[in-house]
C-alpha cells in the first residue's frame, strides 16, 4: 500500500508531468444516470448525463476514435518513449521505493500516450479544415476545424443531442469566442503550432 506522504509526492510527480486531457481530454467522474430518455446518441450509442463538459467528452472521445482509426492516426512508441524521457527529466523521482517509482512511470506513460496521439488528431484536423487555433496547457486546439468535424458528423446523423438545453451548452463551447485565448491568425504562434511534435519539442516540458 502506497503511504499517504508517498502518494502526496507521486501525485505531485504526476501533475508535474502535465495532462487534463485535453481540451475535450478531461474525463468526467462518473455519475449516475439520470431517469428520462438518453441526453444524446454517439455512433448508436445512449449518452446518459446531464453535464454539458461530460456531454461534450462522451461525444469527441468516440468521435475522435473513429476520427484517428480511419486514418492510422496513434501514438508509435518511439515518439511516446521520446516524450516519456523528457518528462523524466523535468520530473525526477528521488526517494521512492521501486514500487512507487514504477507507479509513477506508468502515469507517465499513459500521459503521453494521450498528449502524444490527442497532437497528431490535432494535427491532421487542423491540416484538413484550417481556422483559428485556441492556447491550450496541452499544445494548440483547433477549435475551428473541431466545430468543421462535428458539423460534418452531426450532418452525417453521427450523433445527436436529443436534450436542447445541453445542445445549446454543447455548441456554445466551440461558438463563444470569450471562453477562449485565440493564437492570432497569421502569427508566429499560429505558424510553428504543429511544425514541431511535443516529442521532439524540448521547451514542451519546460526545458
């Protein structure tokens, strides 16, 4: 059993090495579902919540599966092992037994399989709609060309929000430009934002 201290000092590790998944990448807690018809059906699939951050994971994340299967889209482990080795370095763990060392090391791991393929999705979205690009902790969103695949998809009968309340807090995330800091088109930023993968990218782990 990890003690309390220890676990305090992997938590801290592993927030150390980075992941919210996601714009769309955090996962929701579970939560009981609620009685009534579904809130939303994804690829045939019921989507019982009555959370709109919940609502909109529970729709890219199989999306975005789908999205990434068609188009050989993962993380290889040669680019999740390079991501993996800078994370090492900027978040050394000294002082834990072996066992709490490999605890780590699998968060690690997972973290950036996650940030590693979520960049190449990114990638290959921004590559075929264009638009405007979001800050993100975790890289740049194309948010723009997100919206372009659910339309797409939406039109494709793909998924559909049944509840028109969480339908109007669905699209709201991707419409209302205050909730987000733009990269300004044209820019610098905008530019480099997927020239160089996060692997091989040294300052995208603070070095």
């Amino acid at each position: 059993m990890t003690r309390p201290a220890t676990a305090m000092r992997i938590h801290r590790i592993a927030a150390g090495t980075a992941l919210a998944v996601l714009a769309w990448g955090a996962l929701a807690s579970p939560q009981a579902p609620p009685a009534g018809p579904a809130a939303a059906t994804v690829l045939g699939a019921a989507v019982d919540t009555t959370d709109p951050a919940a609502l909109r994971d529970a729709i890219l994340t199989p999306l975005l599966d789908r999205y990434a299967a068609e188009r050989g889209i993962k993380a290889e482990p040669g680019e999740t092992e390079a991501f993996v080795a800078q994370l090492r370095q900027g978040s050394p763990t000294p002082g834990l037994t072996a066992a709490e060392a490999a605890e780590v090391e699998a968060q690690r791991q997972a973290m950036a399989r996650g940030i590693v393929r979520q960049w190449k999705i990114n990638q290959a979205l921004y590559a075929q709609y264009g638009g405007r690009l979001v800050y993100q902790q975790l890289g740049p969103e194309p948010l723009d060309a997100v919206l372009a695949l659910l339309r797409q998809c939406q039109a494709d009968r793909a998924f559909t929000i049944h509840d028109p309340r969480l339908a109007e807090e669905f699209w709201r995330y991707f419409t209302d430009e205050s909730r987000h800091d733009f990269m300004a088109p044209g820019g610098a930023d905008a530019a480099r934002a997927f020239k160089t993968p996060p692997w091989e990218d040294r300052s995208a782990t603070g070095h």
